[in-house]
C-alpha cells in the first residue's frame, strides 16, 4: 500500500476540519453592484435623515436658548473665533471684489457710453447680494469647517458623551453659543464687507477712470434706497445660523476618529455653501414681495 504524497511547496492544502467547521482557501464570491435606483434611495434616505437631525437640532437650540444659565463667556470667545478672526479674509476678498467688479462693469459699460453708470451698478450690487452672500459663503467655509472640526473632536473622545451623562444639553453648551456668536457676527462682516467692498471701487474709478469719490458717493446715494440695503443686510443673521447648524450637525455625527473629522469638515463646506445660495434665492424672492423697491 502506497505511502499518501507528501505536500510540497506547489501543492494546494487540503481542507482542514476544526471545531467542526471546514475552513477553505477560496475567496468569497463577489458581491453584485446595487442597482442605479436603490443606489439614488439610498441617498435620498441619506438626505431625509440629516433634515430630520437638522430640524430636530434646530428644535433643541431654540429651546435652549432662553434656558438659564447664559453661556455668555463662551458667546464671547465664540464671537472672537468666529467674528474678529474673520476680520481679515473679509477685508481681502471684498476690497479685490470691489475693483475686479468696477473694471467688469467699466469693460462693459464703456461701449455704450455709460461709465458714469458705475457707482449705482456697484452699490447696488454690493448691497443686495455680493456684501452678504459672498461674505456668508466665504466665511461660512471658514467657521463652519472650524465648528465641525471642533465639535467633531469633541464628539469621538467622547466629550460629548461626558456632557450627557452629567446631566447637560449638548445644544446649550455647544450649539447655543456657537449659533447666537454667528447670528451677531454676520451682520457685522456683511457690513464691513460692504464698505470695503465700495472702498476698492472708489479706488479704481478714481485712478484708472477719472470717476471722483464726491461724484461717486453722490451717484451711488442717489440709485441706492433703504429697502436695497435691508434686503441685504437682512439676509446675513439667517446666514449664521445656518452655518451654525450645518457646522455642529456634522460635528456631532462625526465617527471614526481624525479621518472622521476630516470627512466631517469637508462635507461642512459643501453643504453650508449650497445651503447659502438656496437661503438666498428664497429669501430674495421674498424680499422682492414684502420689500418692494
């Protein structure tokens, strides 16, 4: 009777019994892909589910809000974060936005003879939609990003587990702070934007089209009423809290440690800037309604 093969390097081994079970080499068979329609379900139920978190977030921060105690040391540090370290990217991007406008509209402009024209076409875009909507929109990505990383650290070391069980709200102590320091803030920025943003338009009629600041001022005061500037600046207080919310919703379903955070943070950007432009579409044909001009 011959001896059984002995097992070289190039056999396969065979199947070994353990526990009862038999353990194989082979690869599981491979999975089918989803189908296109249950792949988009899946999302839609994606987007369902963070609106209902959203609004359910939104529910617990205004009851929270007029809840004693007052955080107001974190508001505090929070307007500092938010407000007065977003001073600089603010003063930047709405003096360059200024004069790269006054030059579009002056390339424009100048083939129909209509430079005098600029003052009321900048003003009055400035003071509708480029001083609150691009300031929400840049900033936004900022402390939105800034609020998700933060929150989002808070949440997978378990900080704001340790809020729970001692008895606190995490939307009194980390939202409420977070969402009235915007709410302020914003206003401010649009304002300062606003200027800066006329400022860098004055500067390049001055010097590169021979438009006077006197004849400027007048001009744009002229085209520009009160209503123009409300419906704008009006906007920026719903901006902050939007961010606010985006920031700290996605900060506090962040999981799977700094990979998480990452995550968190790059969907805070994307969703706060197209929820700005939905907020703004809305609130402009509103606006145009209750504000007539």
């Amino acid at each position: 009777m011959s001896a059984p093969p002995a097992h070289g390097s190039g056999s396969i081994p065979p199947p070994s019994s353990m526990g009862g079970r038999v353990s194989t080499f082979l690869p599981p068979p491979p999975q089918p892909e989803p189908s296109l329609v249950l792949k988009y379900w899946d999302q839609t139920q994606g987007l369902v589910d963070h609106l209902g978190e959203i609004a359910i977030l939104i529910a617990s921060t205004a009851r929270a809000l007029f809840r004693r105690p007052f955080e107001v040391e974190s508001t505090i540090y929070q307007l500092d974060s938010l407000g007065v370290r977003s001073i600089g990217i603010v003063a930047v991007t709405s003096i360059f936005i200024g004069m790269v406008m006054t030059i579009q509209f002056a390339y424009g402009l100048e083939r129909f003879g209509g430079l005098e024209y600029i003052p009321r076409v900048i003003v009055l875009s400035f003071a509708r939609e480029l001083a609150p909507t691009l300031t929400a929109v840049i900033v936004g990505g900022r402390i939105g990003s800034g609020m998700a990383a933060e929150v989002g650290a808070m949440n997978v070391t378990e900080q704001v587990d340790a809020i729970r069980a001692l008895g606190a709200d995490p939307a009194k102590k980390l939202v409420v702070p977070r969402a009235v320091a915007a709410i302020i803030a914003m206003p401010i920025l649009g304002l300062l934007a606003f200027a800066l943003g006329v400022l860098g338009a004055i500067l390049i009629c001055d010097f590169q089209f021979d438009i006077s600041p006197r004849f400027f001022l007048r001009s744009s005061f002229d085209a520009m009423t009160i209503p123009d500037f409300l419906s704008g600046i009006a906007k920026t207080p719903v901006f902050g809290f939007i961010i606010a919310i985006v920031g700290c919703h996605f900060g506090l379903r962040t999981t799977g440690g700094t990979e998480g955070v990452g995550l968190s943070t790059t969907r805070t950007v994307v969703v706060v800037s197209i929820a700005i432009l939905i907020a703004d579409f809305i609130m402009t044909k509103l606006f145009i309604v209750l504000i007539p001009v």
